[in-house]
C-alpha cells in the first residue's frame, strides 16, 4: 500500500489557496458578473448520430485476378528471396506454389485483394456512393455491411476528375443515408467521418469544419476539416450533428502518409449531380470550349491595367474548337461567364464544365486594356472511358514516330499565319524520349535533322529514314522563342 505523507508547510497552503477562494466569491465585485454568468458548452455527443447513420455505412473491398505468368515474375533480390523460400512463405507477386495445381506453369488467376475502402448506402434498393479510386482497375467490388453480409457489387460508374462513383448490390430494404445542405455548413461545426482506415470497420472520428471551398486545384472544391481520415477512409462519409451526409472523404494532407490534422471532403450536393449521371447515363457530360488556361497573377493583373489578379488568362486555343470560332485569342482573359464573376482560374473549367454541351454562353474578356463580350457554343468534354487514340496520338503513328514518344498533328493556315511559319508540325503529345529531350504539347517542330519540315507527312518520312541508334536533333518553335532539341531515342 502506498502513503503519501503531506508536509505540515504543504498543508498551510493548502489552507491559505481555499481561504482565498472564498474571499472572491464572498466579496462583491471581484468576480465580473459577466463571466461568472457564462454559461458551461458540453462537448458534443456522437453516439446517437453514430446509432443512426452508422447501418447505412459500408466496407468496400476490391479484388484483382493474378494474371503474371511465371515467364514474367518481377526480380528480387536472392537473399530476400531465399529467406521466403525457406520459411515457406509465397513471393510477393508470384502464384502461391503451396497451393499450384499439379502441373504448374500456366497462369494464377485466383483473385487477391487490392485494396479496401469505404463507401455509404444512397437508397434502399442499393446504390452505393464512393470514390473512384476505390475502385479503379478492380475485377471484383465486396461490400460489407453492418450486418456482416459480404455482397459482390457491380460498378454502375466512375468518374476520376471528381474521384465519385457509384455502385450496386442487390439487396433491398437497406438503410441509407439522408443528404444535407453545404450551404448551410459552418466552419466551425462539429462533423464525423465514420469508415475503415486500415480495414478497421466502422471507425468513427470526428472534428470540425477547417475551411470551405477549399481550392486544392482539383475539378472540384473541397470542405477541409480536421476530422482524422486515414487510407481506408475513402469514400466513406462526412457527417454533420443532424445526421446528414455533408461530404464524401476522398484526400489527406500528408507528408508521411498518415494523418497530418488536413483531410479534405468533396461536398455531397457536387458529388450527388454526379452520382446522378453515373446513375442515368453510366458516365458524366460536361462541357468543353477548348483552351487552355493559367491563374492571373498580381503582376500581370497590374502591368496590363486589369487591376486586381482575378479571370483566368487563355494560355492557347485549340484550332476549330468552340473559343476559336467564337473568336477568343491566346491571351485573353476570361473575367466573367454568363455574368458570373471568375475569382480564379479554376472557376472557369468548372462553370463551363457544369454547363449542358450545346448551350450558348456568355464570356467576357479583357484584351489588350478593353472588355468585350463574346457567345461561344459548349462543346463536349471527351468521356473518361478509354478510346481508340486519334490521328496525331503517339498510338497512331508509325513505329519509329511512336518510339520517339511523340504524337503530331498538321498546323492549320491560321496557325500558320499566327506563328508566320511556312510549315511544321504541332507537337499534341510529349512522353518517353521526347519528353525527356524537353518537348511538350503545343510546340512547333521546324525540322529535323536539319531537314525543314512541311506536314506531319513529311515529318515521318524523314524520321523514318533517320539511324534508329542516333540522336535526332528537332528545331522547335514554342512561342515567340525557338531552340534546338535533341531526342535520344530509347534502347
């Protein structure tokens, strides 16, 4: 047993410490009235929320099919592949030999776990909402409910520039989530995420509302709290004291890949539009005018007599695309849409990509120290959906174009009388030996080899007749500047 013994000048202090207090709150006027009246805040409690919305949240797990043949085993080191031979343990990547068919050889097609996350339950017949990167490249989607029922689910859709998608399982009479209103969230307000960081099912971890539209450059802007998400967390929701979804968790902030205190939630009324197309069309429409654009900054806004650093500054234009027709130039800035204000640069790609492709809309620029007004006709953003790659992609051109890394395209007279080049080709994509020779989308090759170029035509003839094992020297046009470059073809 312990005795803590208390020395006779301790517990004179003791005395005099209780005497004071008595004489404050005996004494009028020494306590302010205002803060004795301050009422007590109590901490939140969850528990009530967690009962409620709990059910509806789920587990997703993904599954992948081993398809690495034994001819394509990816190299280890022999010592760390001899410690798992020894102690029986299957080489990561390579087909469990505990469990080969008699034979061998051939290839593992049993299914391996690639990765868990969350997700919560739209309606009860079973529409599930998640992230896209949950499920991305998986060949079998498990939900888990509350229950402990394991259901295969089936992607209805996925859309990665907002990282939403939508799944089903076939169940019926299943509890579901109700949708809040973002406009009413605070900053400030408590909030809860519930999912399965680290396959821990049913976490529950709460915060508060850090920041509202929270520009991470992404497609959309994010709610930011300092709600504890971890991986696994994905796609499960955000939950605010009514017991509404009021975000999707979809990203941290992390230098160790770890919690950091910043996670980020994309706001269920842009996540719901979405989940409402994947629902209706499997894939998400937006709309397209065809440039390229780059934020405005203080000093530019300044020396051009815009004033403030707001718009977005029209970096290029895509030739026959909707802005050219309706005459937007390269350097242009976009300051209003429909008369909506452009703050940042961002804000353009999203108001035109929510606008219905086909419809008019109504820009205002500032060039050259004037606005004007111009109506451009929305285009159609291209689908997510793989397609087969188009004239001037490296996958459409020949074999010694493509080991280049390159895809090129013919200039248009505009173009031409733009640049006041005779000829060349536009560079449309830049990967593997050109790109690490410096090109880039929107260059402008004059020759090769010192060789003028004309047309992509031309182009190609002479890269073909090039030696393979040298370097291919290239004069490229990128702005008002031209330099050489030279593009080490890869061995």
């Amino acid at each position: 047993m312990r005795v803590d013994v208390v020395s006779p000048a301790a517990r004179w202090r003791g005395h005099v410490v209780a005497l004071g207090l008595c004489l404050l709150s005996a004494v009028p006027g020494l306590i302010p009235a205002s803060a004795a009246a301050q009422p007590q805040v109590a901490l939140p409690d969850f528990t009530e929320l967690v009962e409620r919305v709990g059910p509806a949240v789920v587990n997703i797990r993904t599954l992948e099919r081993a398809r690495q043949a034994r001819g394509g085993m990816p190299e280890m080191d022999d010592n760390l592949e001899e410690f798992f031979r020894r102690f029986g343990i299957p080489l990561p990547g390579r087909p469990d030999q505990r469990r080969a068919p008699p034979g061998g050889g051939g290839e593992d097609e049993s299914p391996v776990q690639r990765g868990v996350g969350s997700g919560f339950i739209l309606s009860a017949d079973g529409f599930v909402m998640t992230n896209a990167h949950v499920v991305e490249g998986a060949d079998e989607v498990i939900v888990t409910l509350t229950d402990k029922r394991e259901l295969k689910a089936k992607i209805i859709g996925a859309d990665k520039r907002t990282d939403v998608a939508v799944v089903k399982i076939d169940a019926a009479n299943l509890p579901f989530v109700r949708i809040g209103d973002v406009n009413k969230l605070k900053v400030g307000e408590w909030v809860l995420a519930i999912g399965s960081p680290f396959n821990l099912d049913n976490t529950v971890t709460a915060g508060i509302v850090s920041a509202k539209q929270r520009d991470t450059g992404d497609y959309l802007p994010f709610i930011q709290t300092d709600v504890a998400v971890n991986p696994g967390n994905s796609g499960g929701p955000l939950i605010n004291m009514r017991g509404e979804v009021v975000g999707i968790n979809s990203q941290i902030y992390s230098r160790s890949g770890g919690f950091m205190g910043i996670s980020f939630a994309i706001p269920i009324d842009e996540a719901k539009s979405i989940a409402d197309q994947l629902r209706a069309n499997g894939r998400v429409i937006r709309g397209r005018i065809g440039v390229q654009i780059t934020p405005v900054t203080k000093d530019v806004a300044e020396s051009i007599g815009l004033g403030k650093p707001t718009g977005a500054l029209v970096r290029s234009v895509e030739a026959g695309g909707p802005a050219e027709k309706a005459g937007i130039e390269a350097g242009d800035i976009i300051t209003k849409v429909d008369g909506r204000s452009v703050e940042k640069s961002n804000d353009v790609q999203r108001m035109i990509g929510n606008t219905k492709p086909g419809s008019r809309v109504a820009l205002q620029l500032f060039r050259r120290g004037n606005y004007r007004d111009v109506a451009v006709t929305v285009g159609e953003f291209e689908s997510d959906t793989p397609r087969t790659p188009a004239a001037g992609q490296p996958d459409a051109q020949p074999a010694p174009v493509k080991a280049l890394g390159l895809g090129v395209a013919d200039l248009t007279e505009a173009q031409k009388r733009e640049l006041k080049v005779r000829g060349g080709v536009r560079v449309e994509a830049a990967e593997g030996a050109a790109a690490r020779a410096g090109l880039r989308e929107g260059d402008v090759i004059l020759s090769v080899d010192n060789t003028e170029i004309a047309d992509v035509k031309q182009f190609q003839a002479v890269v073909q007749k090039a030696d393979k094992n040298k370097p291919l020297s290239v004069l490229v046009r990128r702005g008002e500047w031209v330099n050489y470059l030279v593009i080490r073809p890869s061995r």
